[in-house]
C-alpha cells in the first residue's frame, strides 16, 4: 500500500502506515481516521496466514457510521463503490474497482473485525452477498408492512405455523391441502 495517499476528507491529510493484522498493513488518515487498505495485500496476506485473524486497530467504535455519499479514490481520484456489510441501516464498504482498494471509515474495520467478516472480505464484497442482503432488505420491510396492516400477533401466528410446516415430512401436500377449497 501506497503510503504517499493524500485522504479526501476536508484536511486532504498525508496518510500514514497502519497494522491491520501481522503481515498486513494498510494507511490511516490522521485527520478523519478513515483507513485505505489494497485487496491485492490483503488476499496475498490470507493466502500467506490462512488461520490468522485480523485484529482491531485502535480507533474509537463509533454508533453511527458514515453514510455520507461516495467517496473519491486516494489512490486513482475515481469514485468509490459502496457496498453493503449488512441488511438495514449498518454501514458500507467503499471499494474502488479500478484499483482494487478498500476505504474504512473510522469504526469499520472494527466492525468487521467483531463481526467476523474481516477475513471474509472476498466473500463480503461479491455480488452474491450484495444481492442476499437486498433481498433481506425487501422481505424485511414487506414482513413489516404486514405487521402493520395485519397487527402482531397474526404474523406471529404465520412464523409458528410456518416453523411447523417446516418440520413436516409432507410438507407441499399439507400446503395444498391449506389451499383447496
């Protein structure tokens, strides 16, 4: 990692060497705190130490991360990508596609480490955890809406009934039998 990157936030700050894990370093801005780490180390580092952990860097655990808009590349000046860590209102990775590197802001990469996911970046970032959480995000918010129009205790009822026909052997016929006239 680059550590003559110039941060994007107000101060335009030098950066300067961070440890994330052993063996794997990325660059913080002094300023914001926010923190620029190239995927290449880091899948050359979980490569080189399949079973170490990341650890946590000493940066404040903040309530509410940054959900400002994208932000431009330290490295290339493009614009970021921002992609979800989880369904609701968490917090997002950027990613720069071009070059390939990650942008923390302050708290994130502890998140990541208290979560688990901090090794599981590859898998965090790909399409298909992209599309798993939005459609968390839409079945979230229907289930919600039918609490509202219905009331608790009705959707209550489905989830029990549910969880029992999930345990039956015959399932789909119980199913049709629930739907004949």
């Amino acid at each position: 990692m680059n550590p003559n990157l110039k941060c994007s936030c107000t101060a335009h700050a030098a950066m300067q060497p961070v440890a994330l894990a052993e063996a794997l370093l990325g660059v913080q801005c002094g300023d914001c705190q926010g923190m620029v780490m190239a995927m290449d180390d880091w899948r050359a580092w979980k490569v080189a130490h399949p079973n170490r952990v990341p650890h946590e860097v000493d940066d404040e655990v903040i309530e509410v991360f940054d959900l400002a808009a994208v932000r431009h590349c330290p490295a290339c000046d493009r614009l970021m990508q921002r992609l979800r860590v989880s369904a609701g209102p968490d917090f997002r990775i950027d990613r720069c596609v071009a070059c390939q590197n990650l942008w923390f802001d302050q708290g994130e990469w502890r998140a990541l480490v208290s979560r688990g996911l901090a090794d599981r970046l590859d898998e965090l970032l790909s399409d298909g955890w992209q599309r798993r959480l939005q459609t968390e995000e839409v079945r979230e918010a229907r289930v919600a809406a039918l609490r509202r129009r219905y009331g608790d205790d009705c959707i209550d009822e489905l989830d029990r009934i549910r969880g029992w026909l999930d345990t039956q052997p015959h399932r789909d016929e119980l199913l049709a039998l629930l739907r004949a006239d």
